[in-house]
C-alpha cells in the first residue's frame, strides 16, 4: 500500500483550526439518533486532536438534500447524540463555506469541537465545485479525512479538500487502510473470501476481481443457486438468476485459471414457504423439489467450510450464507461466523468483514467483537472488494 499521513505526522496543531471529515450520516427515529456507530468510530480522532488544543470543525453529509437547504436535513439534530458520544461540549455552526461559517468560528478556541452545516446542503459538493472546496478550505488549517464510508465519493469535503490543505488520515481511516491491506492488499495466504447476499447481479464485479486475489472464495446466501443453476442443478423455487448463468460459468472459468477454489453449498436447508420457522428439510443439493426453495446453507457444508477456515491464515467476509434475518435461516451464517471468530481469538486467522447486513449478522452471531476488523462502510467496502480506486483514499496518498 502506498504511504499516507496519519495524526503522527501532523506536527503541532495547537491553535489550528483543523477540518475533520467525519461521517454523521445516521439513522435517526423520532427525531433522535437511533445508532450511534458511525459517531463512536471518530471518537479517536476528534478526542486527540481537540486534547492537543486543535479548534476542530466537524465536516460531514446527512441525507441526499441535493443541493438545498433543507431544516429536516440538517446537522444541528445530531449535535446532542455527538456530544454525548464525545463527552465534551459541541458548537454548531450554520454554514460549512462562506461567510456564515467563518461568523460562526469566531467564537471557537483551541480544544472547542464544532459541527458544521451538512456539505449537501451546497450544489457544489455532489460535483467537487473548485470554488467550494476553496471556500471550504478558507476556514481550516489543516484537513483530516476520517469517513472511510464515505471515500468512494469524490465530493469537495471528501477529495477535493485533499488537493489544497495539507492532507491527513484520521484514527478510524488508518485502522480501516491497514486493515483492508492486511485482507487484500498484501494478506496472509492462503487467503478465503465469503461473499453472501440474495443476487449475483450486485456483487459480479466483486466476484471477478476476487477470483484472481483469494485462494478460496466460499458462494453464498441467493446468489449460490444462481451458481448451482449454472453447473446444471435444479433449484425449484429458489431465488436464482437464471439470465446470468454465463456470467456464473465465466466466474467458473477464470477461477480455474487462477487457481483459485469456488465452494458452494452441496447440502441445504429448504422450505416451501419463505417465513419464519416453516417446516424445513436438510437435503443434497440435487434432491431439491420443484416446489421447494433454498433458504440457507446445510450444517455438513457448513462444517467443510470451516475446515476451509482453519487451513486459511486470511478472511474477508460481506454478505450472510441464508436468509438471515429469518429464523431458522440464520444457522449456516451464526456457525461460520462463531468458528472464524474463534480462529482469530486463536491467532490463527486474520478476520475482516464489512457492509450492513455483514455486521449485522455477525452481530447476531455475537462475534463481531472478535474479528479483527468490522468495516461499518457499506458502498466503499464493496467498491474495495471490487479492486476499484476510491478517490478520498487515493487523494491521501499523494
């Protein structure tokens, strides 16, 4: 991986007004935040540089306003939920460029915290505008990027600030970089990925860049019918999509040639109705009938995969095996995930995982905690897994 600055590079910055971009793009229910993950995660950074007499001024997007101001958009309803989670005072301030935010920093001093106003609330953001990324640039010293989640973007406050302030990467960005490299950049082999998730039509990118980075690449959740269909098995009711059976025969081929191993399921979970806790059979992949439907991975796949794990020193993980959040659908995700889980407490395994529904299943399973590194990034994950460049870490390592 190419070298970037961190917070132990940035010298003395007592005084200085530092721009922090941040993600405070949360959920909210009833008018407050309703999960404050992405706030926990720039607690680090936030915490360190306001100690060391930073004045530092919080950037970040919160919804999709698209280019106008919009009172239910706007950052001022996450301040309390921030300042909780950083157990000091926060200043909100109107503006986040021009003459608005630069009232409204007058009356900051070293150590002060401030949020701004939502980056989409100017049209310029969305399009990396020069003259925003300058206005915004005016009211700092220095820029540190710490939204990881937000860096397949290339949005003023997330590249473009790069170019024109000296360029920094927060704590929750370099635990994130170092992680991804320790998965794909430059792993520990033999190296496994998992990738689950209901269609193959989401996730084909991530599929063909994967075969030629992994040693072993475990198909799940809808899309492995979708792969079981192309080798000739019939999946009855199964959701499955049969126009990308070549694209599936194609992922086939290029594993092969890079000798790389695709495992599917050969024993499953069916039901005839998609519900929680229906009647259910275990049964051979090819014994699934026509009126049946493949619901989750059986436990004798199950129990080859994991020895799949212990023979890996590497993991990467997106996407669940069975239709999760269905009992009994859960079983192949929560046994995988608790067993790569404790082959990393053991040592034996570097485990990283990331998307939305990823960290909830392992959540579920109750082994998140014991993964060596759970990405909270949802579009950015992906992009990563697909071998893409994403602008906001590529402005970082210049």
């Amino acid at each position: 991986m190419a070298a970037f600055k961190t917070l132990d590079d940035i010298g003395d910055v007592r005084g200085k007004r530092v721009l922090v971009r941040v993600d405070l793009n949360v959920p909210m229910q009833d008018g407050s935040v309703s999960d404050t993950t992405r706030l926990q995660a720039m607690v680090p950074t936030v915490s360190e540089l306001a100690d060391k007499g930073a004045i530092v001024l919080l950037l970040s997007h919160f919804g999709r306003p698209k280019g106008a101001k919009n009172p239910s958009q706007s950052l001022s309803l996450v301040i309390d939920a921030v300042a909780d989670v950083l157990g000091r005072s926060v200043m909100f301030v109107s503006d986040c460029a021009g003459e608005g935010a630069r009232a409204g920093l007058t009356v900051l001093a070293p150590g002060d915290v401030a949020v701004l106003e939502n980056t989409r609330f100017h049209a310029g953001e969305e399009k990396n505008d020069p003259a925003l990324v300058a206005a915004m640039a005016e009211l700092g010293d220095v820029y540190v990027n710490d939204a990881f989640s937000a860096a397949h973007r290339a949005h003023a406050s997330t590249e473009g600030l790069a170019h024109v302030l000296p360029a920094f990467a927060g704590r929750a960005m370099e635990a994130e970089l170092k992680a991804l490299d320790a998965a794909l950049g430059n792993p520990t082999r033999p190296v496994a990925a998992i990738v689950g998730g209901a269609k193959v039509s989401s996730k084909i990118d991530v599929l063909r860049h994967l075969v030629g980075q992994v040693d072993h690449l475990v198909i799940g959740g809808g899309m492995a019918n979708t792969f079981l269909a192309a080798r000739g098995i019939d999946v009855g009711k199964s959701l499955c999509e049969h126009d990308l059976l070549e694209t599936a025969n194609a992922i086939f081929d290029a594993a092969d040639k890079a000798g790389c191993t695709i495992h599917l399921p050969y024993d499953v979970v069916v039901a005839k109705e998609f519900r929680a806790n229906p009647p259910v059979r275990t049964v051979n992949v090819h014994e699934v009938a026509a009126d049946e439907m493949i619901l989750d991975v059986g436990p004798a796949a199950v129990e080859a995969l994991s020895d799949v794990l212990k023979n890996c020193r590497t993991l990467v993980w997106n996407g669940p095996l069975g239709a999760f959040e269905t009992p009994p659908f859960d079983t192949a995700t929560v046994a995988l995930a608790r067993t790569a889980a404790a082959l990393t407490r053991e040592g034996s395994l570097v485990s990283v995982a990331g998307g939305g529904d990823t960290v909830a299943a392992l959540n579920q399973a109750g082994a998140a905690g014991d993964f060596t590194f759970v990405s909270t990034a949802g579009g950015a994950f992906l992009e990563w897994m697909e071998g893409r460049e994403l602008p906001g870490v590529a402005a970082l390592m210049r």
